[in-house]
C-alpha cells in the first residue's frame, strides 16, 4: 500500500454534490484511488507529501473525442481557411492515404507524441477513434494500435467513403468484414453523419450492425449543417453526439430528455471558422454537456483541454466551473465512466495540480502552461 498526501491545495475540486470545492484543503491517494480528501489541518500522514503551495488541484481532464492514429499533417489547408477557403469533409482521404502509406510504428510513435502532449496539458482520459484506414486491414491496425494506449478506442471506419468505391459497397464491407476485423479491439462504434460523410439512413445501419456486436454507440453529427443524426443519437441510447454545432429545438429538446451527452468540440470551430456551438442554449435546456478536444490534423490539431476551456468561456456561453464540469465530469459521463472525472473517495487517482489558485486561471491565462503536475493511477 502507498499513500501520496497532496498537501497545502488552495483550492480542490471534488465534484462531490455536497462538497464540490474545497479552500485549504489536502488530497490523500491510495493505491490508485482517492482514499481522503479534507482540510489541511486534518490531513492523515501518508509516505509520500507533495506541497501543492496553495495550487488548485481538480480532477484530470477526460477527452472524449479525438483521432490520435494518423500520419502527416494538413496546415497547408489550415492556411488556405484562415484565407477564407471553406471547410469540407472531403480532406479526411488525405490523410488517409497518409495513414495506409505509414509504418506501425511511425503511427504509433505519433499517437504517443499527442497523448504525451495531452497528458502534459492534465488530460488523464483520451478516447481514440480509428477513421484513418478505411480499409478492413488498415483500421484493424488503427484500433489494434489505438488499444496499447487507452481502453477507449472507437471504431470509426464510417468517416468518409474512400476513393474507388461505391458508397452503398462500403457501407457494407463496414457493417461486415470491418466490423468483425475491428470490434475485438474496440468498446464505441461512431460514424460521421454529415453531407460529404454517411446518410441517416446508412448511419443507422452501421450503429445498430455495431450495437449487435456489443459496441457502444458514439454519432458524429450537426457539425455542417443541421442532421437528423442528433436525433438518432438519442433514439438509438448513444453515449454522446459530437459537434452539435447546428442544432433545432427539437435537437435540443431530445438530448436534454436522454442520457445522450452533447459533445462540443471548440477546437474544430477555431480551425474551420464555422459558428461555436451555443452551449448556453443546451446547458439551460438540462442536456449535459462535454468538452473534447477533436484532435485531428485536418479541422482541430491540438491536444490541449485547457484551450478548449479557454474558447468554451470566451465563445460558447460557458462559465468557468460550466467548462470545467464539461472537460472532467461531461466528458466521463460521454465515456459511460462513474470512476473518473471526480476526486470523490473511491475515484481513480486522476489528478491535476495548477500552478495556478483557481481553475478559473485556465480561462483567464488562456495558452500559459499551468499545469505543474499530473497523476494518474
């Protein structure tokens, strides 16, 4: 048995519903789980004690939405939309001919660069989609690759059709071949529902074809336009909706009524120049909502939670303990995750320390390197 006491904290966010923050406080970890948490003056001894010098200490960030497993980049089309070219879906197939022309170890030393990156940045949680291969044996080897980093890989071979074949063929090769060749390696199926993506109608065959082999379902849907896959989402019980960038009443009114999580994804607006999401609208609705980063070297190449707090505040209606509720506790409840998120006793030790009195800084100092420490079980 080892005990860490974090000592010294100005503030801790625990996201207990009695207690959600805590001045002066001190955080015990216990063999990978939180064992205590209280005011300094009544902190137990432990073996080890880390002098968090009146920081704020709050849970670790959980990225609910990103796609590590890729090869190249595409700044050259990041510059041509800061010059006011639109964005289009359609620059997905370069990247996958990247990714098929990569080595497993080119693509996995890549995935690990980010997720280093990300963890630096407070990031415990990362889910990885695939969607770079578009091939049966190239996204076998993205979710395969995918899960030698996080138990949240995301089988997503329904990103766009790919050069050289009919659409109506690729559906199925995915809900067939792929999807036997992939689901062993992964826990969520997602599909891009988007004009320039997947239909309605081909979205649903490819979520129920992966809920039939046991996958949890994730949607990819209201980023271009309104889409009636906001919708299925909730009908269909999938864990989140991704982008919600364009949503109607009736959207708003579905998700608020389900356990479905709104995943807003700042990061892809900052990149494409399409409206941010309102999170105002969905939070004063009762929908939940998270923050993913969308890391992706086409429409959000960045791995940083703490910027996507910063956006969500500036842009999206968002207040600070909004943002940051969205970026922990959203973000597990778009995972199907009870242990992490939160420092409530009994948790996973997944922990940051700010250099920095409050998390309210992470807005307020948008790009400063506040983290001094991440702890993960």
């Amino acid at each position: 048995m080892t005990t860490t006491l974090i000592d010294a904290i100005g503030l801790l966010v625990t996201h207990d519903e009695e207690r959600p923050e805590v001045e002066g406080a001190a955080l015990l970890l216990e063999d990978g789980r939180v064992a205590w948490w209280g005011e300094s003056a009544a902190a137990p001894a432990a073996d080890t004690r880390i002098d968090a010098n009146g920081g704020c200490v709050m849970p670790g960030f959980v990225d609910s939405h990103s796609h590590l497993v890729f090869a190249g980049d595409r700044a050259d089309e990041f510059e041509a939309r800061m010059s006011g070219r639109r964005y289009e879906a359609g620059g997905i197939r370069r990247t996958v001919r990247l990714t098929r022309e990569a080595t497993d170890g080119q693509l996995l030393a890549n995935a690990r660069r980010l997720l280093t990156e990300a963890r630096l940045q407070g990031t415990t949680t990362m889910e990885i989609k695939s969607g770079y291969g578009l091939s049966v044996a190239d996204e076998e080897r993205s979710v395969r690759l995918a899960r030698l980093l996080t138990e949240e890989v995301t089988f997503l071979g329904a990103h766009v059709v790919p050069d050289g074949i009919d659409s109506e063929d690729y559906v199925d090769l995915v809900c067939g071949e792929m999807l036997d060749a992939c689901a062993p390696h992964a826990k969520w199926i997602d599909v891009f529902c988007e004009t320039g993506a997947f239909t309605i109608d081909e979205t649903r065959r490819i979520l129920e074809a992966g809920l039939a082999r046991g996958l949890g379902a994730r949607v990819h849907a209201g980023q271009l336009g309104e889409s009636d896959g906001v919708r299925l989402a909730v009908e269909l019980g999938a864990a989140s909706v991704d982008h919600c960038t364009f949503l109607t009443e009736a959207d708003v009114e579905a998700l608020a009524g389900s356990s479905t999580v709104a995943t807003l994804l700042p990061g892809a607006e900052f990149s494409t120049r399409q409206p941010y999401p309102d999170a105002r609208r969905l939070l004063d609705a009762g929908a939940t909502v998270a923050l993913a980063t969308d890391c992706n070297p086409g429409s959000s190449y960045t791995t940083s939670m703490p910027f996507c707090i910063a956006v969500a505040v500036r842009e999206m209606g968002m207040t600070p303990a909004e943002a940051l509720r969205a970026a922990t506790l959203g973000g597990a409840a778009a995972l199907r995750r009870t242990d992490i998120g939160h420092l409530r006793v009994g948790a996973a030790a997944h922990a940051v320390l700010l250099d920095a009195p409050t998390y309210v800084h992470l807005a307020y100092r948008p790009g400063v390197p506040l983290v001094r420490r991440t702890f993960t079980a």
